[in-house]
C-alpha cells in the first residue's frame, strides 16, 4: 500500500462535508505548493472517504497534483481512530517530508496523534512561511497574537496545519489533470463511530451573508449587557449579531453566532468588534472583513493590531453613549 506515495513528498489531508472538498482545503494546498516550489517537491492529496470517485478527479482536474483517495467503511465522515488506523496504514513507510492538514475540528485532533504514530514533529495553526530551501520555518501566534513564534522543525517527517484565512485557496489552471488512485481500507479496530454531523442553530440573519457584524466577547461581562450589542446591531440595515467563543461558552449566545476557526468565517463590510481580545482563532474567521472596528478597555489588546479603528473603552458605557448620539443624529435628521 506505501509505495503508493512513492517520492519524498508532501501529502495533504483533505477535509470533506456533504460531498465537498472545504474551501479550508484549497488555502491548504496553497501553502503545500510554496512549500514544494521552495524545497522542489511534488504534492499529493488524500481524501478518506467511501465514495469520493467523483470529489478525486474534481480536485485532480483542478489542482493538477495527484490524488489517492481511501476508501472504506467508518471513513465516510471524520472519525480519529479510523482516519489516523487509515492514514498510518498508508504512510507509516512512505518517504514524506510533510504531512499538511487545514488548522480545523479535524486537523488539530488529527494532527499530533498523526506525528506520534510516523515519528514526526508538529506544528498547528501555522500563518507564514520564512527562510529559504531546507532552513524553511513556520510561523505561528501565541498568546492570543501577542508574540509570534518562529519555528523550525528538526525531523525528517513534519507535520503541519494550517490557520484557516492564512493563504487564499489554491486557484491554477494545470495544463494536465493529476491521477488519481483509490485504495481500499479494510482494517478498522471500531472502537468508536461517528454517526452524524448536527448543524448548529441558525441566526436571524445569515452572518455569512450580512455587511455588518457586530459581534461580542467576554468583555461583555454578564447577560445583562446583551441589549446594547443587539441595538448597535439593530441601527445597520442587513446585520448580525456575532460573538466570540468565550461569549457563547458563556451561554450569552448560540454556537451558531461564532466566530472564528470552530465557528463561522464571514467578511462583512465592517465588523464591530466589542470586548474581545482578539485570539488567532477567533480573527482566522473575521479577517476577511473590509473594515474592523474595536472596543476594548486593554489598549495592547491584539484585536487592535488588525483594527482601522481603535477605541479603547468600556463597551457597557461607549455602546450607550454611541446609541444615544446616533438616536439624536437620526432626530436631527428627522426634523430636517
Ligand atoms: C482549538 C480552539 C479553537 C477555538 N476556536 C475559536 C473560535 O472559533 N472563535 C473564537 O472566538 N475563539 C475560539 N477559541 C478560543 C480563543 O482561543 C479565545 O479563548 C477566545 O476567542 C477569547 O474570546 P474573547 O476575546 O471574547 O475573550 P477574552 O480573550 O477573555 O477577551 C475579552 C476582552 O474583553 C476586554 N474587556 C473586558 N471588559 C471589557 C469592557 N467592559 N469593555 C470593553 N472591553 C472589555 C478585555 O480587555 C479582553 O481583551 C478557540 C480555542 C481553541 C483552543
């Protein structure tokens, strides 16, 4: 079965749903092709599944790299145990240099067990590549963006994922398909079974579809405050209430308004951004919005770093303040 991936190579674990290659997938292979353009090495994509003929030579049309896809029972949706029993299986013996997953629910549980079982390092949530040829080094934050990590890893075999919104999605034009292989996967210890994948509760507005989001963190402090981030929201035509992980663990708000890497990646028109500290995963999911607006009371908070406006304020008293102006402006404007 390993001579299958035949060259030392980089191979990229494709992530799927209802059918589909995720968009999260194509920034993958993006960072796979400037990695083997830098080290002069081909990329091959793996896709676990049970019937993805069809999504194979999709991807093989579009990318022009070559495709295997794993074909079994237990593999249709992601499960750890089968994944990583499949993908070992496959590449326990494979001359690889890299083993690249997108920085998601999938990537980060599969990733180090994925290292533990081929001997490799692993680095996660990986934004920037630096250096040249072998002394290539990965990038990542820490700290919720406060310090930025540089590092190198020492092992033959690496494994990587990468920070959703870090590179755009792979977009070539091959001048010939890659081919695409299917394996079969037989031996599968079932120690447990993914049954099925729930979607989280919708919002009142599409949060991937509005121009503005206001969205909420911890800063927020109790449930109490909750209206002033529903007023701010309510003066902007086509908007949403967004939040950030803290706020819905905090039971403020339904997993559906997340935002970030678990959550939903929007980018609106400008995104309002009340009492959060902006972590590297809650900003991989907003990152893409035209114009960021912060309210925070920590002036070396790290939303501030990526804001086009910074206000450094108590959220419960500016919010408040901003209705009230706004209430007199759209009167002034009434009585004109
Ligand atoms: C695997 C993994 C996945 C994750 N996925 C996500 C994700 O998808 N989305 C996500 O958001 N997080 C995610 N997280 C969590 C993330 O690491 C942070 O913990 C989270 O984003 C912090 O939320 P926060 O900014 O609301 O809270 P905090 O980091 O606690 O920040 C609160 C901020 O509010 C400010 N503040 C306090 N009081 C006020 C006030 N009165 N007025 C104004 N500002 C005030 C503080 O200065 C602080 O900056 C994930 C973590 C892990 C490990």
């Amino acid at each position: 079965m390993n001579e299958i991936v035949k060259k030392k190579q980089i191979v990229v674990i494709a992530e799927h749903r209802q059918g589909n290659i995720t968009p999260v997938t194509g920034e993958t292979l993006s960072l796979a092709r400037e990695l083997g353009r830098i080290l002069d090495l081909e990329t091959t994509i793996i896709i676990p599944g049970i019937s993805m003929e069809n999504q194979a030579s999709h991807t093989a049309g579009t990318t022009g790299m070559n495709v295997i896809g794993i074909k079994g029972e237990g593999l249709e949706l992601y499960n750890c145990e089968a994944y990583l029993e499949a993908l070992t299986g496959l590449l326990k013996t494979a001359d690889l240099h890299y083993i690249i997953l997108p920085h998601t629910a999938m990537g980060y549980d599969l990733a180090p067990r994925l290292a533990v079982r081929l001997k490799a390092s692993c680095i996660t949530a990986v934004e920037q590549l630096s250096g040249k040829g072998e002394s290539v080094t990965f990038l990542r934050s820490q700290w919720n963006g406060k310090i930025i990590l540089e590092v190198a890893l020492l092992t033959e075999r690496k494994v990587v994922t990468v920070l959703p919104g870090s590179w755009p999605a792979l977009d070539e034009k091959p001048e010939k398909p890659g081919q695409v292989t299917i394996i079969p996967f037989e031996s599968f210890t079932k120690h447990s079974k993914t049954t099925g994948i729930k979607e989280a509760g919708r919002t009142e507005f599409d949060l991937t579809k509005a121009d503005v989001i206001v969205a909420a963190g911890r800063g927020l402090r109790k449930e109490e405050n909750l209206p002033v981030i529903y007023e701010l929201s309510g003066i902007f035509p086509k908007s949403a209430v967004g939040a950030s992980r803290a706020a819905c663990d905090a039971g403020w708000f339904d997993y559906g308004r997340q935002i970030g890497i678990t959550g939903k990646t929007v980018s609106p028109k400008l995104y309002i951004a009340c009492g959060i500290s902006g972590s590297t995963q809650h900003i991989a999911g907003m990152k893409g919005s035209q114009m960021v607006v912060a309210i925070n009371t920590d002036p070396a908070a790290s939303i501030f770093g990526i804001a086009d406006y910074c206000i450094v304020e108590d959220l419960t008293t500016f919010i408040p303040c901003l209705l009230e102006e706004y209430g007199i402006f759209s009167r002034r404007q009434d009585s004109e």
